[in-house]
C-alpha cells in the first residue's frame, strides 16, 4: 500500500493507494478549528473508504499526523467546522436522504469505533404531518403579547437577499455559541453558503423577528426538492433552524416563528416536515415532540483523546 500525503493551506489530506486505486481518503484539520479548552481540536474530514481495513488505517494514518501539530482531541468525521460536513448517520428508519442531509455514511460508525473513536453527541432528525402543528390559546397569546412588545414576524426579501443574509447571520453567530465545537465565521463566508440556496428558497419559508426593525430571531425552512428527483410529489418542507437572540428567548418567539411556518405550508399544500439535525439537549427536540414528530435519522459524531 502507498500513501500519498498532500500538504494544503491549513490542512493536510492523505490518500490511501493500492495498485493505482485508491482505497480511502481523509483531510486533517488542525487550523481554525473548533476550540476545547482554549485549544485547537484535530478534525478528520472529508473521509472516504472502500472497505473497514483501509477506513481503519488511514484513520490512524490521520491520528499520528495530528499529534505532531500537538493536537490533544481529534473529532470525526467534521470538514474542519460545524459549518461545513459532519456527523455520521447512526440511525435510519429507511427514507430516503432529504436535501441539505449531506453526512457521512452508517457504515462509517463501526469503523471509527474501531479505530478507537468515541461517540461524543448525537442529534436527529423528525418527521410529521404538519396538520399536527402545534396549536394552543396560549400560543394566540403569545402572538398578541409580541405585537404590544412591537415584535413583528415578515418574509424574506429575496431581492435584497444580501441585506437579509446578514441579518439571519448576526442572530447566528449570538445564538449557536453554546453548540458543541462551535466556531465563529465571517460573514461574508457565512452568506456565500446560502446564496447557494437563494433560487430554491420560497419567501414565505424564511422568516425574520424584528423589534423596532432590527433582528431578534429568524426561521430557515425549504421544500425537500429530493422528492422531485425521486419523482414524487413535492409535499415535505425541512425546518432546517430556528434561532432566537439569548436575550428574547424567553418570549416563544421560536414556537410563532413556527406556528407561522406551518400555516404558510398548509396554504401551499405542503403535508409533512422534517425537523432537521436537532442536536439532543436542544430546545428545538421538545419543538419536534409538541409537533407530534417522529425520529426518522439519528446522526454521531465521535471523538479521541490522544
């Protein structure tokens, strides 16, 4: 077996060969990654395999590259930061793999495990009939109370998209810090992943919490285009996040946000959404319980001490 070894700004990916083919794959991160203890954490990333044998080596391959860059905790699989790839699916009642769920493969568990790694947190994925939305006359009292707070919920603006990125990124940065492994990111790296979705987004599925016109929370939702390809019919919207600045959580925003949510997607005949990659002491796991969801995906991510 060969390894080819190529050093990158900021990481360094190797490459397991044999006979001209190659067998796996993985990138090392050590550089603008996620602190622990005011201490970089090693990150194993973009990681392929054919087979548990070379999945094992070249795992291992990663760890003794990671020590010399004296790193003392390698998390995987995770392309460099939670903004980017990462998780392992762990569980899967079967569906097929909605849109944005770009995550390592089942198979990959066994193999880190045995390679040494642990698994350190878990999220999920649920599913429901929105018909089931969450409804009360607390709610409506929410709803009202907000409007004597001069809270207001609007749409998207897509022809200022730009202007509204940077208003859902300075809510994300305020409200995602207490995240496992999170790290801060530019703004305009923020809104370059997004753009990406701008011409698939619909209005009515993203919407922004303003007091006195100036953001305190926003809801990020879109259709599940993956039916189409499956040539289904398109009835599933993904509620992909919800976030609340830490000073107005306090006030349900997040549960009007969605309440809102579910009557734009009723109006629109949209039946069922995925409430997507819920991180397992989130708030957002009793939003999906209230909403009568069930767990369709549970996802891993692991970690090794050395």
């Amino acid at each position: 077996m060969e390894l080819k070894i190529i050093n990158q700004e900021k990481n360094i990916q190797i490459v397991l060969i044999e006979e001209e083919k190659e067998l796996a794959m993985a990138t090392c991160y050590f550089e603008n990654t996620p602190k622990v203890n005011n201490k970089n954490i090693g990150c194993i990333g973009e990681f392929v395999c054919q087979d548990e044998k070379s999945g094992i080596e070249i795992l291992k391959k990663c760890e003794e590259i990671l020590k010399q860059q004296n790193i003392s905790l390698i998390v995987a699989p995770m392309n460099g930061n939670t903004w980017k790839k990462y998780r392992t699916i762990k569980y899967t009642n079967g569906e097929s793999l909605f849109l944005l769920e770009n995550v390592n493969p089942i198979e990959h568990n066994e193999i880190l495990k045995k390679a040494g790694f642990k698994e350190l947190y878990t999220y999920t994925s649920t599913k429901g009939l929105i018909e089931n939305a969450y409804q009360s006359e607390v709610l409506e009292k929410v709803k009202n109370d907000l409007k004597e707070k001069d809270i207001t919920i609007r749409p998207f603006k897509k022809e200022k998209y730009q202007e509204e990125l940077e208003k859902i990124y300075n809510i994300s940065i305020k409200s995602f810090g207490r995240n496992p492994f999170y790290t801060p990111i530019e703004k305009n790296d923020f809104i370059k992943q997004y753009e990406q979705y701008i011409s698939k987004i619909d209005e009515e599925f993203i919407l922004i919490a303003e007091k006195e016109k100036k953001e305190i929370g926003f809801i990020f939702a879109i259709p599940n285009f993956n039916e189409i390809k499956e040539g289904k019919q398109l009835e599933t919207l993904i509620v992909k996040t919800v976030a609340v600045l830490p000073e107005y959580q306090n006030l349900a925003i997040g549960n009007v946000l969605l309440s809102t949510i579910a009557k734009n997607a009723k109006n629109k005949n949209f039946k069922k959404w995925i409430f997507a990659f819920m991180y397992s002491d989130n708030t957002s796991q009793k939003m999906a319980k209230r909403n009568k969801t069930e767990i369709i995906r549970e996802y891993a991510i692991y970690g090794k001490e050395i």
